[in-house]
C-alpha cells in the first residue's frame, strides 16, 4: 500500500525556517520508514533567492533543493541535481545512489515573492536495503580553526572571525543532517593544511582527539566584485558580490591517505555597508543571502563527506593489552554492540630502493569479540579462546 509523506513548511519561511520544520517531519515519519517496503510518495519543499534578477536560475535552485529533501527524507543519498526523465520536470535531471530508485517526480506547486521562489515537489521513491554493513557506524572526526589564505580579504566586513567559526557551522551542519558522521573535537587553532609537512601530522590529531578522521581546511576566497549602479538608475546604488571558497580535504586519521578533497566555491549578493564591522558570529550575517548561501555550500559539503564515510570500516586503537584482553577507542557511539566481532591489525611503514615510503598492512589472524562496550571505548576478548601475541597500543581494530 503507497503511503504519503509530506515534508511541508509555511512558504513564507525562508529557507533555513523550512528546514526547522522539515526536521519535525522527519522526526515524525521516521517512526513509519523502516517497516516501508513499497513504493511511497513523498512530498518536499524548495526554497532559493532570485540574485540578479535571475529568476530560472533561482527557480532550478529551488527544484535541486526540494528533490534533495525527499531523496534525504526517504534516506538516499543525492549527488546532484540537474535533469529528471519522467514525470513533469522534464528539463532536470537527478542522479542518487542506490539506497532508493525514484519511479517519477512531479512538480506540485510553484509560488513566487519578491525576491524569492517557493516550489513543492512529489517523487514516487522505492526504498532499498542498505548498500554496505558500515553504513550503521558513526565515524568520529576532528579538525581545527580554518586559516584564511588571504587575509586582506576579510578586511571588508572584518570577517576574520570566520577562520573559528566556519568549522562550528560545519560541525552543526554534520549534526543536522547525517547519523554518518560528527566532529568530535575543534582544536582551537588554525593550521596551514597546505602545508605538506603538516599535513602529515593529521593522524598526530586523530590518536590525541581519538578519533578516525581529521578534516583540512582552507578558506581560498573571500574577495567582493563591486560594480557601480548604472547611469540611468543611480539610485539602486553599486551592486557588490562577494566569493566564498573553502577546500576541504577528508583524511583518514589512523593511516594519513586522502580520502576526499575538494574546493566548494559560491557566491551571493553582499548586503552590508563598505564601512561596517560585521558579527561573523551573529544572526544578521547568517541570515543574509551572503550567510544562507555559505550555510547551504557547508550543507554540500556534509553530504558529500556523509557519503564518503557511509561504507568505511569503523576503525579505533587498542587502548590497554592485558593478555588476551584488549581496551579499544571505540564503543556504543560508534555503533559497537556486545558480541560484535573485530579485526586486529597492525602497520608499519617499508621503503622502497628508489626511497619510497609505503603503508604496510598486516592483518592479525585471531578476531576479537566485543565483551563489553561503553559509550566511547570497548573491552574485547580473543575469538575462540585465540591467544593475542605481539599485540601492543596503538596497533589497530576494525568493524567491517
């Protein structure tokens, strides 16, 4: 039997109101999705500033954010949103993983204000099975404060603040919209991650932070783009665009690869005066187009990251060895149940005779079973009666 889900808020909110109410939806259906099996229709909201009078451009935007909400919603995963076959959106497309097929997608309402549009979409989405085990495992992350690469770009504005609070927009972003991820730790400094010689100190930040994965990242652009008002009407005054730009690269904390990086770049009106000192930390910055539009690029980045991490092993240290008993940095929060079963292993680094370094993985052959697991550590025991030999802290385990 088809069910209906709507994910539905006033259309005078603006985005970020919408989505305060999307997540009571979500609180509510979430009770229905696990025993949906068959096909359900459900309903989403997408709102988008029109910038320069672009009103397609805002209209596409809007669509992009509306499909992504019942893709999350119904709990795909989106890559991206352009074209769509079926059902009335014949010029967009969408691509999604294979948590979900959508079966035909409608567009239901379009509403317009003044400078803003409103549209509500339907998509008829058969949910799927998860794709991999580690799906259900939280992957911990930690990072620092976010240099700025040009500082005499924040100058405008005095936006300097953005190197701390960037990261915390991030984390909360992490928090809202994925079970996947979450950054556990802020160190309260910045890092030059362009650095490649602190770039190899990530997993340094991992084993102190405990955590699996660290984040680096540089703000690259905050430049304004002024133009003057044009002759014959002086009066709207200049027109200001400011960039925003931000690499992120995801790095593996226990064994320093690179499993993601990326530069996200975007750009919105800038509505502040030239003169003014701007709150970087306060509500009249985020709420302007220039805030929203950052917030829905660290949105991206979230998801992108969240699909990253969604099949990697849940992976932690060996704390503590007392014979054939282990203490291990990851426990309930990461998903580790009692008679959860865990691999050891160990790396070394080998060098080759033209002088390069490589990791080394050595896989333990006796598993450890989790005899009991604590909020965010474990004790585990040798499987079968196994003996654990040359096993020391630091050396590794993993859920898979």
């Amino acid at each position: 039997m088809e069910k209906l889900f709507q994910i539905t808020g006033p259309s005078f909110f603006v985005k970020r109101s919408f989505l305060q109410h999307w997540l009571l939806g979500v609180v509510m259906a979430a009770l229905f999705l696990p025993w949906q099996v068959s096909a359900a229709w459900f309903e989403a909201q997408g709102q988008a500033l029109v910038v320069n009078g672009d009103k397609e451009q805002a209209r596409q935007k809007a669509i992009r954010e509306a499909l992504r909400q019942a893709m999350l919603f119904s709990g795909a995963s989106v890559q991206s949103v352009q074209t769509l076959a079926n059902g009335l959106l014949k010029n967009e497309q969408l691509t999604v993983t294979a948590n979900a097929e959508v079966k035909n997608v409608e567009l239901i309402d379009e509403v317009w204000r003044d400078d803003y549009v409103t549209v509500g979409v339907r998509a008829d989405i058969f949910p799927k099975p998860s794709a991999c085990e580690a799906a259900g495992f939280l992957k911990t992350i930690a990072t620092t404060e976010f240099i700025i690469a040009s500082p005499a770009q924040a100058q405008d504005g005095q936006i300097h603040e953005l190197t701390a609070v960037i990261p915390r927009k991030l984390q909360a972003a992490l928090a809202s919209h994925t079970d996947a991820a979450a950054i556990s730790q802020i160190a309260d400094y910045p890092i030059d991650w362009r650095r490649q010689d602190l770039r190899r100190q990530a997993p340094a930040l991992a084993r102190q932070s405990r955590t699996q994965y660290v984040i680096a990242g540089t703000i690259t652009d905050l430049s304004l783009v002024r133009e003057p008002a044009p002759i014959f009407s002086f009066w709207k005054g200049e027109q200001t665009q400011r960039h925003f730009a931000l690499n992120i690269a995801l790095i593996d904390g226990v064994h320093g690869g690179t499993l993601m990086q990326q530069t996200y770049q975007t750009q919105a009106p800038w509505s502040f005066d030239r003169f003014a000192d701007i709150d970087a930390t306060g509500a009249h910055f985020w709420q302007s187009s220039y805030g929203e539009t950052v917030l829905q690029t660290l949105q991206n980045i979230t998801q992108d990251m969240a699909a990253k991490l969604a099949c990697q092993p849940a992976t932690g240290r060996v704390l503590e060895v007392a014979g054939n008993t282990l203490e291990v940095s990851i426990g309930r929060s990461h998903g580790l149940q009692v008679g959860d079963e865990l691999f050891l292993y160990q790396t070394k680094q080998v060098h080759s005779p033209s002088g390069d370094t490589f990791l080394q993985y050595n896989v333990y052959p006796t598993r450890v079973t989790v005899k009991a697991a604590y909020a965010e550590s474990a004790t585990v025991e040798a499987k079968d009666d196994g003996i654990l030999m040359n096993i020391q802290p630091n050396d590794f385990v993993a859920k898979r």
